[in-house]
C-alpha cells in the first residue's frame, strides 16, 4: 500500500468548531452518498424517539422535548451517510478484486465501496471471496468450532456497535460453547476506567446525568477532544456555560472544540461569535496527568479545601493518600507535567472553588501505562470534595462506541463477575465456564502462538484497531478460521485465517423483520440510559441478516445433534423471532432490567441504578469509596526521543476514515503527518514540512517498530510530545507495553524517534 500523499495542504488551525461550514459539510457528504430524498428521511430520524440511536459516540440524548430537529452532529451524519451509502460490494466485486489488490489500497478507498451484500467464503489457498449461502456458512464455523480440543482454542471479538440484545444472545452461544474468549473494544480503550473505578467506588462506570454536566459549577476535560470524538458534547458544554459553568481543559493539544463553540441551531452560532467554552487550559505533557493530580490532591489538602463529612463518612484510605500527597516533590510534577506551579495552582484553586465539579475524560488518559493510577488519582480529587453523588458533580468517562458500556453490561467480558454467571446459570440451566479469558491483548498472543485457532468478531475492524499491526496482522493469519460479522470492507476482511468469512449484517438505519415481526434493539449510552433504536430504511440486500439472526445461526448450527448440551436445550430460534423473549431473559440475569420490555417502550427509555451517584452507597470491598495511595512515576525517555499519542482526525471514527481532511488542525487531502512542536523540531535538527519515518522504542524486545513518510508540522504541543493519526501509526504500539491493571495498549504513549528519509517522497 502505498504510502505517498502528493495533494497533501497544510495551513492554520482552527479556532473554533461546528458553525455553518459543519452543516455543509454533513450534508454534502450525506447527499453525495445517499442522495437527497433519502439524507432528508434518514438524519430526521437520527436520535429521535421513533427514530434510529446514531452508530457513532456514546454521548446521550436529551430528554425528548429538549431534543433538536437535527439532533446530530458532522461526525454523525458521516457515519449515517457510511451506512446508509448506496454503493454496493457484492459477489461481482469480489470476482474482480483479489485480496492481494484490495491489500493495495488503504483504509479510506476500501470503506467508499459500499455495503456487502452477500455472505462470502476464502477457502484454504484461495485468493478471492466467493458467494457461499447462510446455511453452509453457519455449518462451515460450526464445523471448526466443533473440531476444536477445547472450546478455549476460540476467541469471540465483540465490538461498540452490536445492541444489547445481540451481545446478549453472543455472550449466551459464547459461554453455552464453554469459553470466556470474549475480547471486546473496551479492552483497548477505556478498560483502565472500569478498573479504576470499580476498585474505587465499586462500579466501573460514571456517575452522572447529562443534567449533571448542565447544573455543574465546574467541568474538567482531561484528555479529550469533544470536537472530534464525542461533537454533540459541545451543544452540553454550551448549556453549562450559559448557566455559570467554568470550564477546566487538560489537554496537549488545544483542540478547536475546546476553545469556542459556534452552534449551527443557534443565532450565536451561525452570525454571531458563538461561545468561548475553555476557561483555563493546560498544555499537559503526555502522561503527566498522573502527577497534575496528585499535585491538585497536594494543594487541596495543604489549604484544606476537603469535605470532611463526606470523606469521613463515604470513604476509607484517606490519611494515608493525605500523607503521601503532602511528600509532594514539586520539581518532579513541573518535569512530568511541563506545567509552571502556578498553572497548577490555578487549577486546583477552580476546584477548591466549586462546589460541584464533573470530572470528564477519555483516551487520553486510559492508554498509558499507568492509566488506573491516574485515574484512582482523579477519583480521589474528586473524593476530597465530595463530588460523588449529588446534583452538578460526578466521574465522567465518555465513551467511544455507540453501545460499547451496554455489550459490557450484556455480559461481553473476559472476566465475568460470579453473579452474573450465576442468574445465567440459573436462567439457561446450563454451567457456565468460570475461568476467566483472553482480553485483546491475549487473544492476539494465543493467535499467534496457537494456543487459539478460530476467531469470530462481531463487528468492527479488529485488525485495524488493535496495538502492533504487523504481529496482529501475522497471529490473524495464523487462525484456522476467522469470521467477520460486518456492513462495510475493511482490513480485516485482509488480513484473515486459513479459511475466512464475512456474513454481512443489517445496520442501525435498517428495518429489523423477523419471524415475529418488525423488531426494535436497545443501546445505553455514556450515562448508563437505556433507549430504543428502530431503522427505517430497507435493508441494503435481501441476503443481509441482523445480528442476532446471525449469532442465533451460528450457534444452532454449532450445538445441532448435540443432544442434551446445554447449548442445545436453549431455544435460538424463538430468540431470534421475538427479541422481546431476548429482554425478558435479561430481566432476570442481569440487575437493573427490571420490566425491561415496558420501560423501554417509553420515549425517553431508562437509567440503569448506580449506587454512589444515586445514594451515596459504594459496593467496593470494603463498602466505601477508596482513596488509592501508591508511587508516582512517569516516562523515562531516551535523549532523542519524543512521546507519541496516536489520535483521530476530524474526517473519522475510529478505524472509519470518512475523508482525507482534518480542517480543525489545517490539514487537507492527506493523514501522514506527525504534529511536533517547534522547540523539538529545532533540537532534532529537522525542519517543517520534513517527511521522517516514525521508529518506536520498547525495551520489552528487540523488534524495530516503523511507520515510513510522515511529514512533519509544525504545532502547538508540549516540548517532548508528539501526535500522529491511527491506524497508521499502530503499527508502533507494542503489544506488550500496556497498562497495569488493565491490560490496555499504550495507545498514548509511545517513545519513537524521527528519521528523516533519505528521499522526500514528494520530489516526485
């Protein structure tokens, strides 16, 4: 693939986000994909009640009289348009491209061909996808999964997409086979949140309302960028700032979507000057953030600034994280944050200030090494002020993928709690498998050394997403047998088994006919809201299945002549007719469903329970919030060395490249460009606009990590912190290097050197 951008732009960055141009933008691309008829019935229906929960971010809707006609943002509407395209991939298609040429184009040219409209097979030594009917297909994985020593010898991916009742019904076919392979997304995002928080408020999720972010007196975005990764959190933020809110940004990049607001839906917004969001912004150095907070903690405690009643009552490990702050070494915070003491300070003073703080972040600070310290970090800011469980104050992870917090509340973990597997248990009456399985990074590893032999993905572009690319690419292509559920081409459809499959799936914009009739899934959103989602257009292709068609296939066809297994015994079919029957099994397996089917069904859907946020009750181990004291460390780097964070452009969603621009940092028609500050680039010896090959540096083995020609730009980042796009620079992450207690990849840093190359591609 190659790797030469000759249209390549850049120019200034953007000081503002949304306005006039996002509309335009959103509607061109929709149109050009969708034409017009079908733009104008498809958004209006975008996260409406009637209407379809977008396949992009988490972020959750506004009570339903509070909600927008265009209740969506640009990146939604891409994402809508990516779905809802008229192009085609069918059978034709894939008898004139080989896989060899399709690995010749990148990810961009192979998600604008279009859906794929039939399932289709590689054979053993074959070199195209060939049509093969559902029926062989089903009996094709059943036959590998049957073949199998142990059913631990296959891993079940699962990504953000699938609904409530699919990860249900794939959780349930997982665990009846015997295994809790059960990888998911999470694991590679914000699985360093779940672990943090579960350790220390006894729930691994966020404990506010969207009506907390309002009535909030202070916001804290750490790690972050709202305008790109979660847009309709900009529309939040300009409510809490009309109502008093100050706004805190933590961040090494100042971020358009942080700095002003211009809302399209608005007067202010399309003549006026929009709304300046960040009251105070910190250009963090990557990774620093677990030493910004513990000087935050520092200060709170050295001015008293602590809500004694709550800490007395609702926590425990208190003195002992106080004593270990007052041993602050503040020449060692300045070293790792880049921060002055008086930026510092300043942030602490507007949390001492506020008497009701939401906590907000996301990647950026779940993809470092020491990510759960950091967060137990924040968590205890947030203790000391008592800003748990009441109105206007709260933890708030914010999520990448549309249902990614619901597939892990459906079950889809590799570490199920007791519980949960005990009400399946009861339920199905069948024993669920009790060992705990491989999370992503296992799973690549058990590929790769064949200890696992078929792998199954529920959606998503695992190759693409996952750290290491070529080690994940090589353990893929060691698989027996490797099975995508999927709407649209990606590289994972590439990089395959001996034996490869693509069933293709309906979409979020589709209707849902089953033998019962029309369904309806669910999602729950960053806030733990649970709401329905109905598609209205006709599916893509007459041969499309939904999810759970699909997985209720799989696993008739797996546990068929299995007489008295306890697969076997559950009636998939009536699953897959009703899923209402899908709901009702819910009810009584997983906590907090209670009248699920009726509580759904009104417009605005349910909240599930938390504890702390919804009574001050913390169902840790020790029936309290914990505060967590432990040592502060940081990265070691090498002279010559940057840290790197790899990060999204505004024209994508995660492994979904919409386009080639991202206008809010100036760059047009290409993505390999690595954002350097001007202090570095002159210390390197290079110069702007210089094409480098990115080279990573892991002490854990001696493999050399390369991503080739980037050009280099000049930017406004911390001095010793770099940025660059994935997946393209994937490739550098080891996947070995991850965090502790999570397992997650350090997406965000990661040490690489700048090489300049010996020929600019550009001379051309």
């Amino acid at each position: 693939m190659g790797h030469d951008e000759p249209d390549l732009e850049v120019g200034p960055p953007q000081d503002h986000a949304a306005g006039t141009r996002a509309v335009a933008i959103s509607l061109q691309q929709a149109v050009k994909q969708m034409g017009p008829t079908r733009t104008a019935r498809t958004l209006s229906r975008l996260n409406q009640v009637d209407g379809f929960d977008c396949m992009s971010c988490a972020w959750p809707d506004p009570d339903p009289e509070h909600r927008h006609t265009a209740e969506f943002c640009e990146n939604g509407a891409k994402a809508v348009a990516e779905e809802a395209t008229l192009k085609r991939v069918g059978p034709k298609f894939f008898a004139r491209h080989s896989i060899g040429e399709l690995e010749e184009h990148d990810e961009f040219w192979l998600g604008k061909q279009g859906r794929i409209t039939h399932p289709m097979v590689k054979r053993p030594g074959g070199t195209h996808y060939e049509p093969i009917s559902w029926d062989d297909a089903f009996a094709l994985v059943a036959e590998h999964l049957n073949a199998l020593d142990s059913p631990d010898e296959a891993v079940f991916y699962t990504s953000g997409r699938a609904s409530n009742e699919a990860a249900f019904a794939y959780q349930l076919f997982v665990r009846a086979f015997g295994t809790n392979n059960l990888p998911d997304c999470s694991n590679m995002c914000h699985e360093s949140t779940g672990v943090a928080l579960g350790d220390a408020i006894g729930i691994g999720k966020g404990s506010v309302h969207l009506t907390d972010l309002y009535a909030a007196e202070l916001i804290v975005i750490a790690g972050q960028n709202p305008g790109t990764n979660h847009p309709r959190m900009l529309t939040a933020l300009e409510i809490a700032k009309k109502r008093g809110a100050r706004i805190l940004t933590i961040n090494p990049l100042r971020e358009a979507g942080s700095t002003n607001f211009r809302n399209p839906q608005t007067p202010r917004g399309v003549i006026g000057h929009g709304t300046d969001l960040t009251d105070v912004h910190l250009p963090i150095k990557l990774n620093g953030d677990h030493a910004l907070f513990r000087a935050i903690g520092h200060l709170l405690v050295e001015w008293d600034a602590i809500d004694h009643e709550f800490v007395a009552a609702y926590t425990d490990g208190f003195d002992e994280w106080r004593r270990e702050v007052a041993a602050l070494d503040w020449a060692q915070v300045e070293e790792l944050t880049g921060l002055s003491r008086d930026q510092v300070t300043e942030a602490a003073r507007m949390i001492a200030d506020s008497k009701a703080t939401v906590y907000c972040w996301a990647m950026g600070l779940t993809q470092h090494r020491n990510s759960v310290a950091t967060l137990r970090e924040v968590v205890n800011v947030a203790l000391t002020r008592g800003d748990i469980g009441k109105p206007g104050a709260g933890l708030c992870p914010v999520r990448g993928h549309s249902n990614v917090q619901g597939d892990r509340t459906m079950g889809i973990w590799e570490k199920p709690p007791p519980a949960f597997l005990d009400a399946l248990a009861a339920e199905f009456d069948f024993e669920p498998p009790r060992a705990h399985g491989f999370d992503t990074v296992e799973a690549i590893e058990a590929l790769a050394d064949g200890r696992a032999k078929v792998f199954i993905a529920l959606g998503g572009n695992f190759v693409q997403a996952a750290p290491d690319t070529l080690v994940t690419r090589e353990a893929m292509g060691r698989a027996e047998l490797t099975v995508q559920v999927s709407t649209k081409l990606n590289r994972s459809h590439l990089s395959c088994g001996r034996t490869a499959l693509i069933l293709p799936t309906i979409g979020r914009t589709e209707t849902d006919a089953q033998a019962g009739g029309p369904q309806f899934v669910t999602v729950e959103d960053s806030m733990s809201a649970v709401h329905a989602s109905r598609g209205r257009l006709a599916p893509a292709s007459p041969e499309l299945r939904s999810e759970v068609a699909i997985v209720t296939g799989l696993a008739e066809a797996t546990f068929r002549g299995r007489d008295g297994h306890g697969g076997a015994r559950i009636d998939w079919a009536g699953l897959r007719a009703d899923y209402a029957v899908i709901r009702d099994h819910i009810t009584r397996v997983v906590p907090g469903f209670e009248a699920f089917e009726e509580r759904v069904q009104t417009k605005a859907g349910f909240t599930l329970p938390h504890p702390p946020r919804d009574g001050r009750v913390f169902p840790t181990i020790t029936g309290k919030a914990r505060f967590a004291a432990g040592p502060l460390v940081g990265l070691d780097v090498p002279d010559g060395h940057l840290v790197l964070q790899t990060l999204r452009s505004h024209d994508q969603f995660n492994t979904t490249i919409y386009g080639l621009d991202d206008r809010y940092r100036g760059i047009k028609n290409g993505r390999r460009v690595v954002f350097v500050s001007r202090q570095d680039i002159e210390r390197l010896g290079l110069t702007d606009g210089q094409y480098v090959d990115l080279v990573a540096t892991w002490d854990g083995d001696d493999r050399e990590r390369r991503a080739d020609s980037f050009r280099v730009v000049e930017y406004a980042t911390p001095v010793g912190s770099a940025a660059a796009y994935y997946p393209e620079t994937n490739p550098l992450v080891p996947l070995g290097s991850r965090a502790v207690g999570s397992n997650t990849p350090t997406s965000k840093s990661v040490l690489v050197r700048l090489v300049p190359r010996a020929e600019d591609p550009m001379s051309n």
